[in-house]
C-alpha cells in the first residue's frame, strides 16, 4: 500500500543547492542599506521553510558557527539526507526537522532571518497564508524574511509552454517518464518550427531553458500540480494583509532600472507615484517572471532615500578587471572595467578607479571602506585621510559610484567576510566543507556562499588532498602519479623534466583558481 506521507519530493529529489541570495550577509546587507538595524551575521538565528535536504542551510551553518539555524520540511527522505550531512560534519548549531509548515508551533521563533525559496508559488493557498504569517509571527523585531515566487507577466510565457506540456504527460505517472515526455515534446515543438516568426523563437528560448534544468526542476517546478504566479502588487497586499511591508529585492540590481534609455526611465519615475508602482512597471518592462522579496513588520521605520555615506559600513569586493591593459587612473581619461556576465562600468574618477583595480587585484578579498580609500589613496600618491562621506564631496562622490556599482552588480557589498585564503600557501588548505562535499557529488559550497560545479576528476582529486598536510611536493607527486594511472601523461620524445614542469604549472594556476573561487582558506 502507497505511504501517505510520502511525498513527491520523497519520490524525485529536489536538486538543492546554495543560494547566496538567501545568505543573512545579503539580506542584512540590503537591510541596512533601507535604514533598519539587522541582526549581526555571525550572531543570528535563521528559520528555513521548505528547507529540503539542508542543502542551503548547511553550508551557512558551516560558515557561522556561532549563529543557530532550523529548517522544516515535510519530505522524509531528503531530512534524512541531509541529517545524515549534518552528523557527518559534527554541526552543533543546525536543527532539521520535520513538519508540516501549516503546524509550526508559535513558540518556535524568533529568528532573525526566514527563508522561503523555491515555495511559495508551489503550496496550496493555505500553506502561502501560512508562510506569511509565520514572517510576521516568528520574525525578531529587525527580522528579514526572503520570500520567492513566481511572477506575472513573465510567468505568462512560461506557463503556455507548462500548460502545453501537462497536457502533453497527462497520461503518465512515472516521473523519469514524465520529464522524458516534457523534454520531447518541447524539443518535438520547438523544431518542427518553419516560419521565422515570433514562435519559433519562443520555442527556440524555451527548450534551450529546459534542456539546461537539472530533472528534478523540471519535474518539481514546472510538471508540478500547483504552480501559482502571481503580481508583485498582489504578493505586496498579501504580505500587508500579515501586516509585513515590501523592504527589497534580494538582488539589488534588480531594483534597478539601467538597462533602459533615460527617457524610459524618466517615463517610470513619473508613470509611478509609489515604489510598489515603480517595482510593478518595472516587472512589467523587465517581463519578470520571478521574485525574491525581502519583507520586514510593517511598523519597522524604513529610509528609503538613497544614502551613499551608509556605504562606509560594508566592505567591498569586485571581479572586475579593467579594460585597458594600462588604466589611467591619475587624470580624468575615462577607464571602463568589465565585471561578470555582460556588467560593466566606466569612470573618470581617479579615486574611484583607483578603487576598482585594486578591488580587481585582491579579488575575492573584501576590504573595508577605510582600508579601499587608504589603498586606493596611497596608489595614486595621495596623502592624508579622507573626509566623511557626509561632508567631504570626494568621499561622497567615491560612496555614489560604488553604489551606482552594487546596483549594476559590478561591486558586492558585505556587512560580513567569511574566512578564505586570498594566496596559495605552501600548504594549501581548501574548505573541509568543499573537501567533504567533493567527496559526495559533483557540488561545492565556496567561502562566499556560491555552488560551484566541479567536473573534472582531477580537480576533485586535488580539492581532497588539500588538507594542509601536504607540500607543493606532495601534492605534485600525488597528481603525477594520478595522471600516470589514467594514462594521461603527456611526455613529448621521453623528456620528463619538460612534462613535470608543465604539470607544476598547471598545478599552479589550478591551485590560483581555487583561491579565487574562495575555496581555500589556508
Ligand atoms: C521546490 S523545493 C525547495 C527546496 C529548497 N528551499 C531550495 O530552494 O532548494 C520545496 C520544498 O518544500 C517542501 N514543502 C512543500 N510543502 C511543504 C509543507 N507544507 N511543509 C513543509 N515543507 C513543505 C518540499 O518537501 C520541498 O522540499
């Protein structure tokens, strides 16, 4: 007889990963850029809601040994999963339990930070009413909640192709049969396509986006029974109703309007009287179909006026690299730097670009903003300290451009820094966490909170020896004799001394990679 409580995350594992965006860093940060007073990131408590296997929260407890974290979900299987991962590494400040969310007690909080991911668009209305008011009941008085869902009008698109493919697995109930049949039935529609018109681009995008979800997406978010998008003016009132008010995003850029022309953007200031209109245009010019709303009580006093000086508080980190191979950072030549994805920036500020190349070079170190200034300062041969943000226009105006970068996602800003190796010692030490995870699959969690994919073999092998016990020596043997049982050496007319040279070089630049990534910290 089928098991009633089973579930059919018990039945297809939820591939569940880390998600910075939901880290008490980020959501203090963007906190305390709207004017409340966050609870300290290595002080907290946080409650996960639909935490499955722990995959997010683990590694946060991992990281803030001194902050005290509880997930709940309802799915046996993967709790058990991740009970499993937390009595393997010993963690003392991490709690998954299982329960219903519609039965958690009132007692339970307060927490400083809730997360809600991947949920609320998926649950019946009871348990989305419920989400919200565990916010407002469980939530410390500066609390953070995150709550993400999808969003109308971009949802629109995205189920045409759900509905079709619904349709289309009706007649199955076996899972692995069901993606199957989804897969092929947008593949089938997206290449039967002739005319070059609006569909076939439509359709072209859309099995492109399947094919890149890992199954148990597909199968969880987008074959799911319930999959219930909404306005973000609708999930607002929702949330007023539980008498939580709309603090953010928990991406800033994407509050952010710069992809449009200025005359678009002089149409939304003046088309949007409030903020949430603002935030619903902007869904409307961005087609947004997802969200991840941060929500605070609604009696908290929230500032919402820009203030560069509070920039002063966090501390800085950057990928960015310059675009010029020699950067003129001493006049007012105008230098662009290029970050990730399609980012970029450009200034002609010598302070500011000063403060960029140097964010660039110590990436993924974080300085503080006394330290950025006094670095960036001595680089361009300039004495004496700064002034305050508040009164002194070239602070003010370095705080401006930095935050004009946070908004464009050229700069990250952090009330927090995790420790992490910003050089390769000669005993390198990578996280136990990513030396543990390695051992498990194919996912690590870096120092900052980031999955990272670890494909080749090589790469895991060396991530696991990298214990701190073993000197360049030692690891270089133990890679060479690797390579050597795989028959991957590559010794050109026998000249080994060439080949171990260009193994150690590798290895090099192999164990720079892993430092930048921020997944050493010794
Ligand atoms: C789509 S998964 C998201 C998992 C995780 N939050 C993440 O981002 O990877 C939704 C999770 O919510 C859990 N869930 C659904 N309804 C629930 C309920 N009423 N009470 C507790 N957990 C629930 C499921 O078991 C599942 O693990």
């Amino acid at each position: 007889m089928a098991d009633p409580t089973r579930t059919t995350y018990d039945e297809v594992l939820y591939p569940s990963h880390t998600h910075s965006q939901t880290h008490p860093d980020r959501l203090a940060t963007i906190a305390t850029l709207f004017g409340m007073r966050p609870a300290p990131v290595d002080g907290c408590r946080v409650l996960e809601l639909g935490c499955g296997n722990g995959g997010n929260l683990i590694p946060m407890a991992f990281g803030l040994p001194t902050s005290e974290f509880v997930g709940i979900d309802l799915a046996a299987r993967p709790l058990a999963q991740g009970q499993a991962a937390v009595e393997a590494l010993g963690l003392k400040n991490l709690s998954l339990r299982q329960g219903n969310i519609l039965e958690v007690s009132a007692d339970a909080g307060p927490f400083d930070y809730i997360i809600a991911h991947w949920i609320y668009s998926w649950v019946p209305p009871a348990v989305r009413e419920k989400i919200l008011a565990i916010c407002r009941g469980h939530l410390a008085p500066q609390g953070v909640a995150f709550v993400s869902y999808n969003a109308y009008p971009g949802s629109h698109l995205r189920d045409m192709v759900r509905q079709m493919m619904l349709f289309h697995v009706r007649g199955f109930s076996d899972p692995q049969e069901r993606v199957n049949q989804a897969v092929a039935l947008t593949k089938f529609l997206a290449e039967s396509q002739t005319n070059p018109d609006v569909y076939r681009q439509f359709m072209k995008d859309a099995l492109e986006e399947i094919l890149e979800h890992e199954e148990g997406h597909l199968f969880h978010d987008e074959l799911a029974e319930i999959n219930a998008p909404i306005y973000f003016h609708q999930f607002y009132q929702h949330a007023r109703r539980h008498d939580l008010q709309y603090l953010g995003e928990a991406d800033y850029f994407e509050m952010q309007n710069h992809q449009f022309t200025p005359e678009v953007c002089q149409a939304l200031e003046q088309l949007s009287n409030s903020r949430i209109a603002r935030e619903q245009y902007l869904d409307f010019l961005k087609c947004r179909r997802f969200r991840q709303s941060l929500l605070c009580h609604a009696e908290v006093p929230l500032d919402l006026t820009s203030k560069p000086e509070l920039l002063t508080r966090f501390q800085f980190s950057s990928v960015a690299r310059p675009v010029s191979q020699a950067p003129d950072i001493h006049s007012a030549t105008i230098e662009q730097f290029q970050g990730k994805k399609a980012a970029s920036m450009e200034t002609d500020f010598p302070l500011a670009k000063a403060a960029m190349l140097i964010l660039g070079e110590v990436w993924p170190q974080a300085l503080q903003f006394s330290e950025l200034v006094a670095r960036s300062r001595a680089r361009l041969g300039v004495r004496g300290p700064l002034g305050e943000a508040k009164d002194d226009p070239e602070a003010r105006a370095l705080c401006e451009i930095l935050l004009k970068s946070y908004g464009t996602g050229m700069v990250e800003l952090h009330t927090h820094a995790p420790p992490y190796a910003t050089q390769v010692s000669q005993r390198p030490v990578a996280s136990p966490l990513a030396r543990w995870q390695v051992q498990q699959g194919d996912f690590v969690t870096s120092q900052f909170h980031i999955s990272i994919k670890v494909e080749d073999e090589i790469g895991r092998y060396l991530l696991s020896w990298l214990d701190g016990t073993l000197d360049r020596k030692g690891i270089m043997n133990k890679l060479w004799r690797l390579l050597e049982s795989k028959n991957a050496l590559v010794i050109p007319d026998g000249d080994e001394t060439t080949a171990r040279r260009e193994v150690e070089q590798q290895l090099e630049r192999n164990l720079w990679k892993l430092a930048r990534l921020g997944l050493l910290v010794g």
